[in-house]
C-alpha cells in the first residue's frame, strides 16, 4: 500500500471519528481504529481478483466499512454503498465527497426496496460486516447479486454452517457457502450461478 492510500485511509477514518459522537457509526475505540476498521477490510483483498470497473455492493454499509477501504485500497473498483439509515447515508455522501473516491456511490435505501429496483445495478460482488445476521443477510443479499456474482461476508469465529444458513442460502439459489480466514477476519462466501 502506498503513502497516498495510507494518508486517504488515516483522512476516513478521521472522518469517522468526528462524526461518531452524532451518528453512532462505531463502538470501536480510536486506539483500535487502524486494526479494527482498515486491517480487518482489507482482509477482503487476498481472497480473489478484484478488478477495476468491477461493481462492488457494501451491504448496509454504516459508517463505510468494508466498502471505503476497500475503494481506497483498489483504484477503479464500482463501489455502491447501501445503508438505509439516511443520517448514515448522508454521512458517507459527504465523507465520499471529501475523499474524492470518484468510483464511489451511496444508496440510502433498505436492501428489499433496493432490490425491488428495476434500474438497481446488480453487483459482481458482495461485502457486508456485522450490517444483519448471516441467515437474514444471505436472504436480503442473494437477490442483489448479478449470476455468477461472489459474497464476502465478515462474520463471527463461531459462526458454524448449520442446516438454518444452508437452508436460508438455498432459499436465494446461493452456491458455494464456506468458511474462509483471511488476515484477522472469518468470512463466509458465497457463489450465485
């Protein structure tokens, strides 16, 4: 990563911060804030080919997290940020506006509604961390993801693959559910054909 990206990422998070007190977008101390928000992102990045143009959906996004690093870290990505709170949506409009992350998009509208939309961009690919449960995430995200699309899902250590997940996964025409660990982080992917 270089000194460029390192600078943007250390500006987000500043951004994060002052705007917390306000909208709640982290319980995470600032001490924490670099291994915690940045490091566990990334963690994202090793775990397949992530290409420019590539459209990204970060499933109710919050405070921007996976998606803001994750444009940060990868020039070019579509990143569309969801997150139905407006107060938050408003927030990562601005902080997008402040970064110049040109490639980056907020919708604030609630995954269902977002789905329903017939100009609603379908993503090759979907981020989430700790946006619902799994089994609830799996049923609002599978829709939203174009054929052949991937899902990259932070999650618990203990999360297990129990018959309620594969179930809720099946339910949406979801392939492919496993376990992975990349860095810092336990995420659950997911394959729709």
């Amino acid at each position: 990563m270089g000194a460029q990206q390192r600078e943007l990422l250390q500006h987000y998070l500043d951004l994060l911060y002052q705007a917390n007190s306000r909208l709640n977008l982290t319980r995470v101390a600032p001490a924490d804030a670099w291994e915690r928000h940045i490091e566990e992102s990334l963690d994202l990045l090793p775990l397949r080919d992530w290409s420019p143009g590539e459209r990204v959906l970060d499933l109710g996004s919050g405070g921007g997290l996976p998606g803001i690093p994750l444009a940060i870290a990868v020039a070019g990505l579509e990143v569309i940020l969801l997150e139905r709170n407006h107060a938050k949506a408003g927030f990562l409009v601005e902080c997008v506006a402040q970064l110049g992350l040109g490639s980056v998009s907020v919708e604030a509208s609630d995954a269902a509604d977002y789905a329903r939309r017939q100009d609603a961009p379908l993503p090759a690919v979907l981020i989430s961390r700790a946006a619902v449960a799994p089994g609830r995430l799996l049923r609002l995200g599978g829709p939203l993801l174009a054929p052949g699309g991937e899902g990259l899902v932070h999650v618990a250590d203990s999360l297990g693959l129990d018959a309620g997940l594969r179930a809720a996964a099946a339910a949406v025409g979801l392939r492919d559910m496993t376990l992975v660990r990349s860095g810092r982080s336990t995420l659950l992917y997911f394959r729709r054909p």
